[in-house]
C-alpha cells in the first residue's frame, strides 16, 4: 500500500499483517480498559485490595513472565529464521515458543487450581473478579497464540511467520503489565 510518494507506506513497513495489527490493537485496547477498571477498584478498597493480593503466587507469575518473554525472543528468532529460508530451525524455535506457551498454561492452571481448593472464585471479591477476568481472558489469547504459531509453523512464508509472533508478542506485552498490576503493586 503506497500513498503515492515514492517511498513505501506507512502501513507497508508493520510487519506481518495489517488485519492483525487491527486485531492487536483492539486486543490492548480491551486489557488496558480492563487494568484500568482494575486500578480504578483498587482505589476504593486499598486493603480488600492488598488482602487479597496476599492469597496470589507471585513466584509462579514471576516464573510464567520469564516463560512468557522467552517465548517471545524465540517467535522473534523464528521469525529470523523464516526470513532466512532456515524452515527446519524456525519451526523448531517456534515448537518452542509453542511448549513455554504450554508450560505458562500449566503453571496457571496450578495457580487457578490452589485458588479453587482455597474456596476463591470469581465471586469471592472484587479482586478476584478481575483477577480471572483479566488473566483468563489472557490464557485464552494464550492458547489462541499457541495454535496461530503451530499454524504459521507449517507455512513457508516468512510474513505469516512475522505475523503469528506479532500476535504473540501482544500476548507477551499484555502480561508484561498484567503480571506488575495484579501480582506486585500495592
């Protein structure tokens, strides 16, 4: 897509897809309303808050965003790779991508699991109605992730590649802030 100049676009240098950027962008809109409504809660119960804050692992969610980041710095190899015309090697980063992908699912899932024996829902408090709102909706886009980048694994076109690991940097970014906001701030 030029604008008639004669160097390229403003949309032709996005990598990947311009319908994945729509979607990536809608997708940050919809977390960063979320946080905010998140923050915006917190205000008006500061100790409901932080109480309920104490029932969280903060070492697993730390954990899952040293997963989660090296995930992304493998999509983003990946992506490298493809561009190099180095199939074997990009869908074998993305493989692993994929897996710590699956492993941030499973140790939310214990996560998830240790609240439910504890008797916390998504209905024991405010806190806790975002909480799995928020990091649900994020497993969800997760799992979404992981089969766009086994998707985009079988493809020999570089751009597809680019434009599974823009998806899944999103995902990486939304609990890049999801992980300080939820888990850490007081």
């Amino acid at each position: 897509m030029s604008d008639g100049s004669d160097g390229p676009g403003l949309l032709d240098e996005l990598p990947g897809e311009v319908m994945m950027w729509v979607l990536i962008i809608s997708e940050l809109l919809v977390f960063g309303a979320g946080l905010v409504a998140f923050m915006a809660m917190r205000l008006t119960d500061p100790v409901g808050f932080a109480e309920a804050q104490a029932h969280l692992h903060r070492a697993g969610a730390a954990l899952n965003t040293v997963v989660l980041v090296t995930s992304g710095l493998l999509a983003a190899l990946a992506v490298r790779a493809a561009e190099a015309g180095r199939e074997r090697c990009k869908r074998g980063l993305l493989a692993g991508a994929m897996a710590l992908g699956v492993v941030f699912l499973v140790i939310k899932g214990m996560e998830y699991a240790d609240k439910a024996n504890e008797g916390i829902g998504i209905e024991t408090n405010t806190f806790f109605t975002f909480y799995y709102l928020l990091t649900g909706f994020h497993a969800a886009h997760v799992i979404a992730g992981v089969v766009l980048l086994g998707l985009v694994a079988v493809l020999r076109d570089p751009r597809a590649t680019e434009t599974g690991a823009a998806f899944w940097h999103m995902v990486d970014l939304v609990w890049v802030l999801l992980f300080p906001v939820i888990y850490l701030i007081r």
